[in-house]
C-alpha cells in the first residue's frame, strides 16, 4: 500500500500567496517534467478562455481529470502559459514525503486537504481564493489518481460546495463578479515504442507469477492474461477461488466482499454511491482513534488491515473493465501495465517520450444554490459532462495498437 495515510495528528497547511516562488519553481518545471515523469512537451489550449475569465475578475476554479501523478506540475506549465499562478488542494500525504516537497509543493501555491476528515480550514482557503479572486483554484474532483485516461471516476460532490459558497459570498459583497469553472481535459500521449518499453515490465510481473515469459501471444493479450490472473490471485485471497462471470462483474464482487463487512461494523450497513466515496467515509471512521493513539496494538493492527482493505477495493475500482481489448492503443496498454506495476511493487518506472495536451473547456457559471429537484449535483454534472466530451474528442489523438 502506497503511503497515502498517515498517523501523525494532521496540521493545515495554509496557501502560500508567494508571487517569487512559483516563478521560480516555473522555470524548472519543464526539467522536472521530463527527468521525474518522461514528459518532454506540452500543448495548452483553450488558454484564452481562461484569460478571460481570469481579466473579468470572476473567481476561477479549474476542475482536471486526475489520470497521472505529474497531473498538477503539468497545470503548472498552464499557468506559465496563462501568466497567473494558480492555488491547488492537493492530499496532505503528499506534504510528507521529505520537508523539500513539502517546501516546494507549499512555495509553489499548494495547501493541505486531510481527505480522512471533514478538513475545515482547507475548505474556508479555498472558498476564500475563489471569493476573494486571489488566483485560480485547482481542485481534481475524482479525488484519486485514476491511471486511466480514457475514464473518469465519479467525481466528489464537495467540489460544487465550494464554488456554490463562495459564488454566495461574491453575489453579496461584489454583485457583478461571479464564481466560474473551467473543467480541463489532460490527455498523454505516448510517443514511444510501445513494446521496447512494456516487454521487460511484462517478463517482471509473469515471473512473479512464476510463468515462462508469455512471448508467444501479443502484447494485449500478454497484458489481459495477466490482468486476469492478478484479479484470480486476489479473489482467492479473499473469495476463496477464481470466480466466474464478465470482468465488470467479478470487480464489482469483490469490492463488495471487501467493503461490505467494514460498512457493517462502522457504518451500520450504510454506503455511499460509489466506491471513492465509501472508501472516504470508512476512513474518516476508522482513522481517528489511530491518530490519536487511543487504542492498544492489537485493534492498532486490526483496524491498518481494514485501511489496507479499503486501500485495495480503491485500487480496484480504478481499472476500468475490459479497458485494453475494447479499444487497444498504445495509451491503454501503457497505463494498464503501470498500474499492474504499481500495485504490485508501489512504484511504475518512469516512460518517455510523453507528450501531455491541456484543453481548458469554457467556463461553467456556479449558481449560489444548489436545485434539490434533480438527482445528483446539477453542477457536478455540467463539469462532468463537460470532462467526458473533450476527453472523448482528445481521444481521437491516441495511437491505435497494432
């Protein structure tokens, strides 16, 4: 399990309204990009439509899909390309990883979220930054890395809170200046070859399977057999056996299977409509008393095996059914087997040349309030729907596999 919980008591890390640092962190940004995460260029688009929304001095939210770890450094080249510095929420685990990164993620415009707890300082930040119109806001409203470039996750409905409270305090204290979103559609592209970087990863993970390399198939059904063995190994884990029935459903059982009894014992059986989401709440639950070192070594262990349970039923669901074989680029296999790589070793090595395109979509006015009438957020669905058509679009960039 990546180390993305922390038992240290959380302290907020506030934004950093710096205009010296991120420029400085901007100028090696392109370095980083390409010797940490093999990207080698960036193409923004759409950047005049944030520029506008930026000169009305409307507040500005950006609303990325989330598919890659370097996804925020990329938007940081954005924001070199808009000429304004940005303010991003990003995962306070990731302000724990040596007092550097944490240094520069803060100088850079970052601050802290606690996504194990109902984090009230980073929410009044944030919806000071867009009320007040200090600089544009990054929020990732997946909430999770996804790996997959081609599907979004449910996105978290805290997002539209945010946008809606400070659109309040806006109507009240400047009436013409409103509260907008951008959603922005990353897309990488691999410019590579696709099987001088996949073979070794692929001989790896069949080893420690124990299988003789499987070089008498191609590369996707290379990748799907051993997708479908992981998926075996860990049904019987803990199902007991492999199971049956399309890939859909056979994810769908054992995120269940995993989720379902710590649901029972913290939540009284309740659950969230999707899997991000369950997983948020049962952490909230769990993680507490850790913190707080109320509790003997014993339940301390009992309870970091359920956060590693839930840790996997994320995982899980983050691996879209049939993701290769239905549509085979080089993109796909390329995020299918880091994922493998990942999961199995908590790392993935680092592939290049990859190219990164950026559109910025046009802005989505946020109400003050939210319609109850409809299912669902009406916000959340605008930037959702917004997010799957430039995706669906930028897809057509893909490399088919052949």
């Amino acid at each position: 399990m990546r180390p993305i919980i922390s038992e240290k008591p959380y302290r907020f890390v506030p934004p950093c309204d710096s205009r010296f640092w991120p420029a400085v962190v901007g100028l090696y940004l392109p370095r980083y990009l390409r010797t940490r995460h093999g990207v080698t260029r960036v193409e923004c688009r759409g950047v005049e439509k944030l520029r506008s929304s930026i000169d009305a001095g409307h507040g500005v939210l950006l609303a990325p899909n989330h598919c890659r770890p370097p996804d925020p450094f990329v938007l940081g080249i954005l924001s070199r390309r808009v000429g304004h510095s940005f303010h991003t929420m990003a995962s306070w685990h990731l302000f724990m990883n040596g007092r550097m990164q944490a240094f520069l993620c803060n100088r850079a415009g970052a601050f802290s979220v606690y996504r194990e707890g109902l984090d009230k300082a980073a929410i009044d930040a944030a919806i000071d930054i867009l009320a007040e119109a200090k600089r544009p806001l990054i929020i990732f409203p997946e909430g999770n890395i996804s790996r997959s470039n081609d599907a979004l996750l449910s996105l978290m409905e805290g997002t539209g809170l945010i946008a809606r409270t400070a659109a309040k305090r806006r109507a009240k204290d400047q009436p013409d200046r409103k509260v907008v979103i951008h959603p922005v559609a990353l897309r990488y592209l691999f410019k590579g070859n696709i099987r001088t970087a996949l073979e070794p990863i692929i001989r790896q993970i069949e080893a420690r399977l124990s299988w003789r390399p499987q070089s008498q198939l191609g590369l996707v059904e290379r990748v799907v057999k051993v997708g479908h063995a992981l998926l075996g190994l860990k049904e019987i884990e803990y199902l007991g056996s492999p199971q049956g029935g399309t890939t859909a459903e056979r994810l769908d059982r054992l995120i269940n299977y995993v989720l379902e009894p710590i649901e029972a014992e913290w939540l009284n059986g309740q659950r969230e409509p999707h899997v991000s989401a369950r997983v948020k709440r049962l952490r909230m639950a769990i993680l507490p008393d850790i913190v707080k070192g109320e509790i003997n070594d014993a339940e301390r262990d009992r309870r970091w095996k359920q956060l590693s349970d839930l840790y996997l039923a994320q995982q899980l669901a983050c691996y879209p059914p049939d993701y290769v074989r239905s549509k085979p680029t080089v993109e796909r296999l390329l995020e299918t087997v880091e994922r493998f790589e990942e999961d199995l070793t908590d790392v993935a090595h680092i592939h290049s040349p990859i190219e990164v395109i950026v559109e910025v979509g046009d802005a989505i006015e946020s109400g003050t309030t939210r319609d109850r009438g409809t299912g669902g957020d009406p916000l959340m669905h605008k930037i959702e729907e917004s997010l799957r058509v430039m995706l669906s679009r930028l897809s057509e960039s893909c490399t088919p596999f052949t």
